[in-house]
C-alpha cells in the first residue's frame, strides 16, 4: 500500500493515469504532454507500474501503457479526476484520444 500512496503523491503521476483514463497510449505519446526527459518519464512509469496502478502491453516495437481497472485505488483516482480541475480536462483529452483511435481502426 505504502507504493500506491507514493505513486499517487506525484502530481506528474496523477496526470498520467488521468491521460490513461479512457485510453492507452505509448510512452511517447505520454511524454508528448509533459516537459520533462525521457529517463524522467520512465521513472513515473516504472513508479506507477511497481504499484499496480498501469500495466504495459507490448504491441510491435512500443509499450501500450493502460490503467488497471481492478485496482481499486485506480478507480478511486479515476473518478476523483472528475472533480479535480487539473485532472477534469486531462480526463476529457483522453477520451477524445479514445475517440480518435477508435475512428481510424
């Protein structure tokens, strides 16, 4: 429990999992949202993984990165960013993301 409150202490990670919240994306397309370097990037990612809150699925050459819906601390993050008004609209791109994919498959 101790690594789930650590992960959730970020505010870099709560957006993160705010980004997965209606999609996955890959490492790039996550780092392409924030200001900071790729080892950074990778650190959040390992952080948030080693405390069950996101798996990663390798699809070809890249990871998927997606939240882990049976993790109920995910889902408690989940639905607080609803109310969050950082997290609110990070919530909503992820979902047109969502959208984006599924229309091009």
């Amino acid at each position: 429990m101790n690594d789930t409150f650590q992960a959730l202490s970020s505010t870099v990670r709560r957006k993160i999992l705010a980004y997965l919240s209606k999609t996955d994306l890959t490492a790039g397309e996550i780092s392409d949202r924030f200001e900071m370097s790729k080892p950074a990037l990778s650190k959040h990612l390992s952080i948030l993984m080693n405390a069950g809150l996101i798996q990663g699925d390798k699809k070809g050459q890249f990871v998927h990165y997606s939240l882990v819906k049976e993790n109920l601390f995910a889902n408690m993050n989940d639905f607080l960013v609803n109310f969050c008004p950082q997290g609110r609209p990070l919530k909503m791109e992820s979902a047109e993301l969502a959208k984006n994919k599924n229309s091009s498959e």
